[in-house]
C-alpha cells in the first residue's frame, strides 16, 4: 500500500511538473523573422548563501532568426565555470543530472531552462549569491555571436514555486 502511494504522488508530481511548463512555453511567442537574433527573457538564478556551493541559472531561449542556431555555452562573472546540463527521469523514475552539450533552436524554435529540465550551472562561485542580486549571462552561439540577459537572484523559496514560470 506505502508503494502504490508513493507511485501515485510520484506520478502526479510529474503530471503536474509537465502540465506546468506547457503554458509558459506557449505563453511566449517565438517567431521565425528576417534579420531576428535570438533573444532570451525570464533569467533568473537559485540563491546560494555557500560559496564553496553551486547553484544554477534559468531562461527561456527563442531563435527568431530564420536559420538554425546552436547554443555553444553560458558564461557569467558570478561563477567561475557554468556548464549547460539537463535533468531526466529514467523509466524507473531516477532522476540524474549531466552535461547536455550544445543545444540546437532551429527558426522559430522556443527552448526553456528551467528546473527539472535543462539548467545551466553556475560552479567554483567567488561569493554567495544573495536574494535579489543581478547578473549578467552571456549565451554564446556556435557562430560566435552572443548575446547578454540579465538573471535576477531568487530565493529558495521563490526558486521552489518557479518551475515552468519561464
């Protein structure tokens, strides 16, 4: 009986996860036009009062260009490495963690950073990250153009209600 009841919140937890990040993604639009760049919006990062810690930055990516584009890596004055990763769920239900890599928008093409999902990490910190700190991302692209968004420090309260808010 214990099992069949942690099976049945287990599984309305990622019924809920996925029903709470398809409105986001569709609340944005993202559309393919001449001359677009991408843009991203939405940034924000986990607080992390230990330096010697890590902690991780989300935000909505959109390639409004017309042709494909490929994320190569984030990088941030805040960490002194970051990393692209992406959490999955195994047919068991494991969760695990690792490198995604480079990630590919082709025209018109929305992809959400968000927790649960792809993330990037933010390691090897100089400081704790306070509530409400501000820091710039750098998005670099595999055609050597980037571009730069802003992430605002949440708390972890904040950052637990923040999945599929993008």
């Amino acid at each position: 009986m214990k099992t069949a009841l942690i099976l049945i919140s287990a599984l309305a937890l990622a019924a809920c996860g996925e029903d709470a990040a398809a409105p986001a993604a569709k609340a944005l639009n993202c559309e393919a036009r001449e001359g677009a760049a991408p843009t991203a919006q939405g940034a924000w990062m986990r607080e992390q009062a230990d330096a010697s810690a890590m902690s991780a930055a989300y935000f909505t990516l959109c390639n409004s260009s017309t042709a494909p584009i490929v994320l190569t890596g984030v990088s941030t004055p805040i960490a002194g490495v970051t990393e692209i990763h992406e959490t999955t769920r195994d047919e068991n239900g494991v969760v695990s963690m690792a490198p995604a890599g480079e990630i590919e928008l082709a025209p018109g093409e929305l992809v959400a950073f968000e927790p649960g999902g792809k993330h990037v990490m933010l390691m090897s910190l100089p400081a704790p990250i306070a509530p409400g700190e501000r820091a710039a991302l750098t998005l670099e692209f595999a055609d050597g153009t980037s571009i730069e968004v802003e992430a605002l420090a949440k708390s972890l309260a904040e950052a637990a209600a923040m999945k599929g808010a993008n």
